[in-house]
C-alpha cells in the first residue's frame, strides 16, 4: 500500500508540475532611496537596477514570483528639497542585492493559453531580503567604510501592467517599494555604539527602497490544469 500511495504521489506531482506555465525573464530600470539621507520622493529612479525573473502561473489569476536585483543605491542631500539635509551635504552609493519571492495576484485573468492580446494590472508582494554594506558618515561629511555587510528583511508592495506582445513573450511595466526592517542602508545607525554622536535621522522610521522598471518574461510549459489553490 505505501508504494502504491508513493506511485500515486509522483505521478500526480509529475502531471502538476508538467501542466503549469512557467516564465523565466529580465528585469531593468532603476532604484531610489527613500530614508534619512537624500531626496524623499517616492518615484524618482536615479541608479540603474537589472536583474532575473522566474514566475510559476498556477491560475488565470495568481502566480508564484521569485526574483533577484542588483542595483546601486545612491542618495544625496543636495537633492533633497529640505534645506536642513541640503546644507548637511551627506551623499552615498551603497550596493544592494536583493532576493524576492512571494505571490503575484492579476486584476483579470491572464491566460497564455487563450489566443489573442491580453493586459491586465497586478500586485505582487511577499518577502524580500538585501544584502548591503555597512558604512557611517563623521561629522564633516566624510564616509567610513565599516568593511561588514548586513541583510535587510523588507515587505515588497509592486504594482504593474503586463501584456503578452507575443505568444511566447510577455512585457510588463511595475513599480516596487520596499519597506525594510532596517534603519542601516544609509549609514544613518553605525554598527557599535561608541560614539551616539554618529547616528542621525528618525530613528522611528526604516529605510525604504523602489525599483521602477520593465520586466520581459518568456513563457513555456504545456497548457495547464490549474490547480485550487
């Protein structure tokens, strides 16, 4: 009975996983900041940002997403409409490398298996985590590398639009904040804690990044048998 119940396992996995579309793509745009250095406008790309894309469509309506970004982060005081954070003058380049994943909701249904042109707009969130450096800034301006990197935990909230330009091709245009559970990526809180006078900003607020872009996914797979979930 229990390799009958194994038998029956594989091949129902096998038939689900060989009945789902896939799609596997580019991402490219660009990244802003949003924290305690720097501008604070919440769509403002001002660093490239590239990266992959892989979704597993398990309905007309949702999809799993995972995907993975590289950007350097900059921020700089003298863009900033604050005339405090203009006459501090702090500015920083940080690289970030960023792993999401979670779930992909469609306003409509979006079945790559029905002919003709389909758009529909989407929210995508889940769990993200970045890995960055560490660095601080003294008094006059000057940035310290601490030589150490962090992870930042963080919620993506994407919206976007996709269409399929193609029966094999789709191309979507999104708009990803980040909230993280980090105040670090600006430098704002150093590592150690031997001189508070190095920590600045709101201390009640994290950081907070945006990708802005377009992503470009190829789609394959044979036609579904969706699953309930």
């Amino acid at each position: 009975m229990r390799y009958l119940i194994l038998l029956f396992l594989s091949m129902f996995l096998s038939q689900s996983l060989s009945a789902q579309i896939y799609e596997v793509g580019v991402f490219a745009g660009g990244s802003n900041f949003i924290g305690d250095v720097g501008a604070t406008n919440y769509i403002s790309p001002n660093s490239p940002a590239f990266g992959g894309i892989v979704k597993w469509n398990r309905s007309p309506r949702h999809s799993f997403r995972l995907s993975l970004i590289y950007t350097d982060l900059e921020a700089d005081d003298n863009k900033s409409d604050d005339p405090r954070r203009k006459e501090r003058g702090f500015a920083f380049s940080n690289g970030l490398l960023e792993i999401a994943g979670g779930m992909e909701f469609t306003f409509f249904d979006f079945n790559l298996h029905e002919s003709g042109t389909h758009i529909t707009p989407y929210l995508f969130t889940g769990m993200s985590v970045a890995k960055h450096d560490n660095f601080y800034f003294l008094s006059n301006g000057d940035l310290v590398e601490e030589g150490t990197s962090s992870w930042a935990f963080g919620i993506p909230i994407t919206l976007g639009i996709k269409t399929n330009i193609t029966s094999s091709f789709v191309l979507a245009l999104e708009v990803g904040a980040r909230y993280t559970f980090s105040d670090e990526l600006d430098g704002s809180v150093p590592d150690f804690d031997n001189d508070s006078n190095l920590g600045f900003g709101n201390t009640n607020s994290n950081d907070w990044y945006v990708f802005s872009g377009i992503t470009l996914t190829y789609t394959f797979g044979q036609k579904p048998c969706y699953c309930n979930f």
